[in-house]
C-alpha cells in the first residue's frame, strides 16, 4: 500500500473527524428518546418506581461486562474526551485481560439477542472478576460518563428483590434490563434502530465489551472501506 502523503493524512484526519461527529450526533439522538420512553413509563407507575433497587452510588451493575455498538463508543468519546483519556490505561487493560480470557469475540450485529447463552457464559465470567467499569469513579460509585452511558445501562434496573440479588451470579432477581411496561420489542427496536443509523455512517455495525469498543473507536476501525 503506498504511503500516504501528509496532505493525504490530513484529509483522512478530518474526514474520521466529520465522520465522528455525524455518528456521535445520531447516537445521542437515540439515547435521549430511549431515555424519555424509560422515564414516561416509570413515572406513570408509582408503584414500580417505589419498589425500584437501583440508586445513585449504587454500581454493583458496573461490574458486568457490557457489550456495545460502535456507534455508542464514539458518542462516549466524542462526549467525554477527558475522560477517555483518564481511562484509557485502565481500558487498555481491561480489554487485554478480556483477550487473554477469549471474551473479546465480535459479535455481528444482525442479530444482537442471539446466541444468549455463549452471551451469558462470558458474562458471568468477567462478573466473576468484580472488575468495575473504566469509566467508574471508584470513590463516589459513579459514572464518569452518565450522559453518555450505553444503552443497555439506561434500562437496566432490578426490580423487587433488592440490590443483594446484584452479588448473585446469575442475578436471578433481575429484570432483563428491561423496566416492566416497557417491553422488551421496545428495547430491541431501540437497538436496532441505533444499529440502522450506525449502518448509514459506517455500513458495518458490531458490538463489542466496553474496552476494546473505546479503542476500535479511537483507532477508525469501524470505517466501512477498512483503512
């Protein structure tokens, strides 16, 4: 492959750029829908909100291994650039121990609930690990990233049982990140309509854990032409 001159350097920079920004727009577009949905039902149900586990400082969900798009990846680090970068030895690490432990595998994103078991395998064993998330603040429990967090982080809540069911392996007492009345096909809708917008950018869309997804995002990888 012929070497690339500085002009030509300079202009694939600003097209990552351009390219970045669109798909980081899109996502938080998504994200902030997702988020009003989850609110409308919650706050429709008294009941449910009472009996809701989940509270601020609470992190024992930061602990498991989220897998996302590459979309969501990009809107954490076109959102949070310091952020990324105070991680970012912590997301080296963590994505080099989930190679060494065969938890890095892509998984296409046609069908992102396939496959659960394998899913539910690697997941239980990162949980075993009781790594937190990079983006953790390990003194107050939050999220260093909130506006920004994942999708599968908005929804996800435990409901009835109380936060002692989040030391279990499998959480028996969860709900499948899943806020009761708001269904299941919503959540999946929101995930493949994110995937869709993604496939507009980039033509191809994945998820991966949190770490790797950071650096793939960083480094381009995405980019549809492979370069």
């Amino acid at each position: 492959m012929p070497t690339m001159t500085r002009q030509q350097r300079k202009l694939k920079a600003r097209q990552l750029e351009s390219a970045n920004k669109k798909l980081s727009l899109l996502t938080g577009r998504l994200l902030s829908i997702v988020d009003r949905d989850i609110e409308r039902h919650i706050a429709a149900d008294p009941e449910l909100k009472r009996h809701i586990s989940c509270t601020q400082g609470c992190a024992a969900c930061c602990n498991q291994m989220v897998k996302i798009t590459i979309g969501e990846a990009t809107h954490i680090t076109q959102t949070f650039p310091a952020e990324v970068e105070r991680a970012m030895p912590e997301i080296k690490r963590q994505a080099a121990l989930m190679e060494e432990m065969g938890l890095n595998e892509i998984e296409e994103s046609k069908d992102m609930f396939s496959e659960l078991s394998q899913q539910e395998k690697h997941a239980q064993t990162w949980f075993r690990t009781q790594t937190p998330c990079a983006f953790l603040d390990k003194e107050t429990k939050n999220c260093r990233i909130y506006a920004a967090r994942p999708l599968v982080c908005r929804g996800y809540y435990v409901v009835q049982k109380g936060p002692s069911v989040c030391a279990e392996i499998p959480m028996p007492g969860e709900t499948d990140f899943v806020v009761p009345g708001w269904e299941a096909p919503s959540i999946e809708k929101g995930a493949y309509t994110l995937l869709q917008m993604q496939n507009e950018v980039v033509h191809k869309a994945q998820i991966t854990p949190i770490p790797q997804a950071i650096l793939d995002a960083l480094d381009g990888k995405w980019r549809a032409d492979g370069s």
